[in-house]
C-alpha cells in the first residue's frame, strides 16, 4: 500500500494524474471541520415560497470534505410533495453527496428526503457514511419541513454555521477580553521594606485592566522578623492597580513579600 502522497506538489508533464477530489476533500474537512455551511452570502438561508416550495439560497457547504456552493444571485427551489388531511410529516432538505469510489465520478445535489406521513411526524432516515474512510453516500440535514395537514407550518434549520478564519479570530479576541476582566490575577510584590514603628506606601499594577476595580486578598510570606505587629491593608484600588500600605510596629525595620490576589467583581 502506498504511503505518504503529495498534493500542493508538481509533477512532470507526462506523469498520470495523481490528485483527486477526496485528496482535497481531506485537505478541506482538516480545515473546515464537520460537515456544515459557511456564514458567507446569505449562507443558504431558506424562504417558503408555497405549500409546496421551499428556496434555499446561495451558500456554501460542506458534506464529508467535498464542497458545493450555490451561487450568489442564484438558488435551490426544492420542490414539497401535498400534505395529507389530518395527518403530519416531516420532509427533510439535504445537501447529498454520492461517489463511486476512489478516483471514481461524484455526484453533489440539494434534494428532498420525504417522510411518512401519520398521526405523529417523525425524520425520515438519512444516509450518513464516513466518506473519508471510503462511505459512497452522504446527506447532510440542511432543513426540517414540517408538514401538518396540506400546510408547511414551519422550516428548521438543522446544519450547524461555520465561522470564517476572520470571524474566528473576533471571537477568540471576544472571549479573550470576557475573560479578562473574569479571570483572578495573582503577584507577589518585591520585598517591602518599613521602617520601625512607621508605614510605608507601595503601588502595584496588576498588569491587565478590569471592568471595574477588584476584590484584593493580600497575605504575607518571607522574613524572619517579629510580623505580629506588621500589617498590610489595601488602601486604593483601581481597575489596573492598588496601593499597599505596610505597617510595622516592631522596633526595626522589616521586609516582607506581600501576596496579593485580585478576584474581578460580579465573576
């Protein structure tokens, strides 16, 4: 069996094709994730034209790696069969993909996959093999048509919305700025030296801003002196830093490392 196989690679002239759609299908799907539509264009959104037609609009979609776009300007008009008195189905649209094999002819269509009819609506049954380790069919739920009596009463979206590489990014850097202001920051400040029987005041940054000004635990460690009369207290406290007051009642000076933790307000 073959091993490694290059794709972005040239090859000479008289060589025999060596690429094929389910190489950058691979290629796609590693990039692209699971099966689902692109949130570019209108991102096939659906609009009942009658109780037997639904139009589904440009896009562009993923089945199994292998894309399929619908044009800007242009669209699907995917054709319902008459609805039953009193009774109730669901038809769902897909996007299918169909192949032959490996090297073979491939098929990719927006069809309507009908249901039973009857007294409760339930999905008909989709084909979903695993086209990447050699599956021939795959149908991707695009919409739910439900169907009560001869009337459409409502059209669900089923596929899931794929971000671009841009949209990616504003919500990483969404999240990243959420977190910031959620996220507990901890220090420890650099030994604090105070004077005997005096106080010293010591600003500390806390090296992110806040949404508003934080809760602050401060605790002691370090020194080898008397510290049960030292004591810190938090006197100010902004949205990017703090002021510490250390307090020595002892009769020499001492030093001391001051921990702190900043927990956010409303976290």
């Amino acid at each position: 069996m073959a091993g490694m196989k290059g794709i972005t690679v040239n090859t000479a002239p008289e060589a025999e094709p060596h690429i094929y759609a389910e190489d950058d299908a691979a290629v796609y799907q590693a990039i692209f994730g699971d099966d689902g539509v692109s949130t570019i264009g209108q991102a096939c959104k659906a609009t009942v034209l009658s109780n037997n037609k639904v139009r589904v609009a440009d896009g562009v979609i993923c089945v199994g790696g292998h894309m399929a776009r619908i044009p800007y300007g242009a669209y699907e008009d995917c054709e319902i069969m008459n609805g039953q008195l009193e009774k109730n189905r669901n038809d769902i649209i897909v996007a299918k993909f169909e192949t032959t094999g490996t090297g073979g002819i491939d098929t990719m269509t927006c069809e309507v996959i009908q249901g039973t009819a009857g007294e409760t609506a339930t999905d008909p049954e989709l084909a979903q093999d695993d086209i990447y380790t050699g599956g021939k069919t795959r149908e991707l739920p695009l919409y739910r048509v439900k169907i009560e009596g001869l009337s459409i009463v409502a059209v669900e979206q089923m596929f899931k919305l794929k971000p671009t590489a841009e949209e990616l990014k504003l919500l990483v850097e969404s999240v990243d700025k959420k977190m910031t202001n959620k996220t507990p920051i901890y220090g420890t400040t650099a030994l604090i030296e105070t004077k005997a029987n005096s106080y010293k005041d010591t600003t500390v940054k806390f090296g992110k801003a806040f949404s508003k000004a934080p809760f602050v635990l401060l605790t002691l460690s370090g020194g080898s002196q008397n510290t049960k009369t030292f004591a810190v207290q938090v006197k100010d406290v902004s949205t990017t830093g703090m002021t510490i007051r250390t307090v020595n009642g002892y009769s020499s000076s001492v030093s001391m490392f001051i921990n702190w933790c900043a927990f956010p307000k409303g976290a």
